[in-house]
C-alpha cells in the first residue's frame, strides 16, 4: 500500500528514514510506520518520532450520517468491531487473522502466498492480535496482547515460523482490544475517535493519517497522528473499511451490510457525497464482525469466516479463491 515522492527534497528525507528503519529491523524490531499508498515498497518504510504521553481528550467533528443511497440500510444487526482480519501485501500474499481476546486468548495467524487459495497457519505470538502487517514475502509483525491486555509489538522475518521477543509500540496505529471505543496511535495511547461510540476497524496510510470505521457508519479521518478527527465521509451499515494513496489521493473503500445486496456491498467513501456503489460480493452470512478488508493497489481482498474472495483491477469483479 504507496505515494509516490515528487520533489527532491522529499526523496532526501526518506533516504534518512530508509537508513533508520534499516537500522531498526536489524536490532529486531520494525519500525512503525508502514506508509500505505499504490507504489508499496520495502523501501518505504517510514519511522516516527516516539511519544509518551498520558491518555488526553481527542478532538473529534463527527459526520451527521447519511442516506448512503437506495438500500444502504444496516439490517438491524449490532455493529461489532472487526474480529477476523486480513492484511494485503499483493495479489498473491496476505495474512489473515482472528483477534481473540486478552481474557480468554484465541488468537490465529494464517498466511497465504497462492492468492488465497491455500492458507498456512502459523504460531500467534501472543494471546489476541489486534493488527498484523506483512512488510515483504518473509517479514512481517503484528501488535497484540496478553492477558493484561498491554499492547505490544512482535516481529517475524520467516513468515511466522518465528517471532522475536516483544517490543514497546513506538509510533503504531491499532485497536484496542479491552476498550472498544479507543485505539493507540503515533500520538495518543488512548484516542477515542468515534467520540463515545465504538471502533469497528482501523486503517491507516501513513505514521501521521489513518481513518476510524464508527459503529453508526460514519468514517472519521486523522492527518496529525491521532490527535484531532474529522469528518471523512459516511458508509451506514459499514463493517469493515481499508485505505491507500493511489495517484496522490487518499482511497478509502468499506464492506457493508445492506438490504441492496445478499454478501457484502463493497463501496468507496468519500467526504461530502454518498458512498459509491462499486460491487456487490456474494459472501455467504457470516456473523457481524466476521468479515475484513483489504485493499491494496494490485487487489482487493475480503475474508469472510475461513472464506475468502479476491479482486484485481477496478475491484468490480470478485471470485472466491
């Protein structure tokens, strides 16, 4: 997920940063975070400053809802934050994974190269996982909990055969797990983006902007590490939501649940208009919360359960894997 640098004073910038996360993974632990854009590269990676503050009122402008078109109702399911993830490198490899919880644990990790067609389970290093982020074809980390349900970082540089020993989250973005309404970020330990209302899921472009999917469907934006929130557009009946900088624009697309379509309803959201409509998938009914997105520049993936359904190009034409 990758914008693409225009001035010369931006490529120097990022030569520092390279040199810095180069630096980071060698001692073992990948620096946060990965900038999510159309042109994804190992290279990339972008490091933010720590911070380590206590927990402060987030300023949060919150969409007044909408329409959201003909059909664009939530068929009176209770929103759940996302449980069952899944997380793109391409069109061949992703993981997939399903949260647990700090109580009781049950977290799993599975990883695909073939597209979906085969998933490989993998050792969680941890008792639930809030986020997992492939970095390449072997690295990868993600951000979980134990019991205590403190957040950490766990890194692999084998696909998951091994993790190295945890680390402090320095500069991340991830839900948390005992506190639906809040999330970590590069600038707050406990930013309650959606105001009072729980946290669906989380996707973020970069180590300063990523956006909010609330409970009453609006999607909520941050361009400051997740001090401030504003309003970015509105998708009812939304449950799970993706994000990426393709020809230097922001590109947010969610999975809803709507009378309009029997599976999931794919739409692109954007501030100011009702979301558009871009395909119906036919995702089998799976529990709210069940199903997770992820789209990158070369495919678009939707998990559903232990099912899972791809897209390449425009994400109009969708096939299970």
């Amino acid at each position: 997920m990758k914008s693409r640098v225009a001035t010369a004073g931006l490529v120097a910038f990022l030569a520092v940063d390279v040199g810095l996360v180069a630096l980071a993974l060698r001692a073992g632990r990948p620096s946060e975070d990965v900038p999510v854009t159309s042109t994804t590269r190992t290279a990339d990676l972008v490091t933010s400053t720590p911070v380590t503050a206590t927990p402060r009122a987030t300023s949060t402008t919150r969409p007044t809802g909408g329409s959201g078109g003909t059909g664009a109702t939530s068929g009176g399911g209770k929103a759940v934050p996302v449980s069952r993830l899944v997380s793109a490198l391409d069109a061949a490899t992703a993981w997939r994974a399903t949260t647990g919880t700090c109580d009781r644990g049950g977290a799993t990790l599975e990883l695909t190269t073939d597209g979906g067609q085969s998933w490989t389970k993998v050792r969680s290093p941890t008792r639930a996982v809030t986020r997992v982020q492939p970095l390449d074809s072997t690295r990868a980390f993600t951000i979980g909990a134990g019991v205590d349900c403190t957040l950490k970082q766990y890194a692999s540089r084998d696909a998951g055969r091994t993790w190295q020993a945890p680390t402090a989250v320095v500069g991340g973005w991830a839900r948390r797990l005992d506190e639906p309404t809040q999330v970590l970020t590069p600038k707050e330990s406990a930013a309650t983006p959606c105001g009072d209302g729980a946290v669906l899921d989380l996707s973020r472009t970069s180590a300063s902007q990523a956006q909010a999917l609330c409970a009453d469907g609006s999607v909520v934006l941050t361009g400051d590490g997740g001090s401030t929130w504003t309003d970015s557009g509105d998708a009812p009946g939304a449950v799970a939501l993706s994000n990426l900088i393709a020809d230097n624009s922001l590109k947010t697309y969610a999975v809803r649940i709507v009378s309009a379509c029997k599976g999931v309803q794919l739409v692109e959201v954007a501030k100011g208009r009702t979301a558009d409509v871009i395909a119906c998938v036919a995702v089998p009914n799976v529990p709210r919360g069940d199903v997770g997105l992820s789209v990158t520049d070369r495919a678009g993936w939707i998990v559903a359960g232990n099912q899972t359904f791809l897209a390449r190009g425009d994400l109009t034409s969708w096939k299970h894997a």
